[in-house]
C-alpha cells in the first residue's frame, strides 16, 4: 500500500484515526502512570492514578480534537462533554468487570481487556454524536 493511500484512508475514515490516536492515549496513560511509580516507589498509587487520569484525559481530549475529530467547536463545552463521557466510560468498565468477576466468576485478567476493549468501541459513537458533534452552520455564524 502507497503513502497516499494511507493518507487517503486516514483523513477519510475516522475511526483508523479513532483506533491509532486511542491506542497511542493508552500508551501515554500505561506510560505516565509507570513513571509516576518508579518515582514515588508506589507509596501514593491512589494518588499518582488520579494524576495520571487528569493529565491522561487532558492529553486524550487534545488528541482527539485535533487528530481524530478535526473539531472546530467551543473546547470549554466539549471538554466538559469529554470528562462526562469518559466519567460514564469508567463506570461501564467498573460495572462490567464486577460483573464479569464478581458475578460470572471470570478472572479479571482475562476479562478486563475484553470489556475495556467493548466498551471503548462503543464509546466511538459517543465521541463522534455527542461530545464532537459538528457545529450547524447557522450557530457557527452567530
């Protein structure tokens, strides 16, 4: 396949973008989070863990805007829009991994990659419909 067809796929098809710039956000976080270990030596994990989301949801928003979703809307709103969505995204992950181990009787190892990997799929439309929906031109004008 040529440079420029793989240029072509990735500026009309966004969910190839979707999939890259998400597995590169996933790799911060994993990143961030085992530099903030090796530096505190674990003693505050509760601690570097939500530092790691913050700077992790922050660096994801900045990401998606530009690269996946291109979006030329209000950052204030859709940010807020973003945190929501990736609050409900934890939840549904924390949800579906009590049950599947707690429930079903899965081990969590096994079946945490499997749901966070549903669940991120579904959050795709979420992304696309809700927190990055494109401007209506009569609004964009005002």
């Amino acid at each position: 396949m040529n440079r420029e067809k793989l240029k072509l796929i990735w500026h009309k098809h966004p969910v190839v973008r979707y999939f890259f710039v998400g597995s590169w956000n996933a790799l911060f976080s994993i990143v961030f989070l085992y530099v903030l270990f090796y530096f505190f030596d674990n003693k505050y994990y509760e601690y570097e863990l939500a530092v790691t989301f913050l700077v992790s949801a922050a660096q994801s928003y900045a990401t998606q805007r530009i690269l996946v979703w291109k979006s030329s809307t209000s950052p204030k709103s859709e940010f807020l829009r973003f945190l929501a969505a990736v609050g409900l995204q934890y939840v549904l992950n924390s949800v579906a991994l009590y049950l599947a181990v707690d429930v079903l009787n899965f081990e969590p190892k096994f079946s945490a990659l499997p749901i966070m990997v549903l669940v991120t799929c579904g959050f795709y439309f979420v992304n696309r419909n809700l927190v990055f929906k494109k401007q209506k031109l009569s609004d964009a004008l005002q």
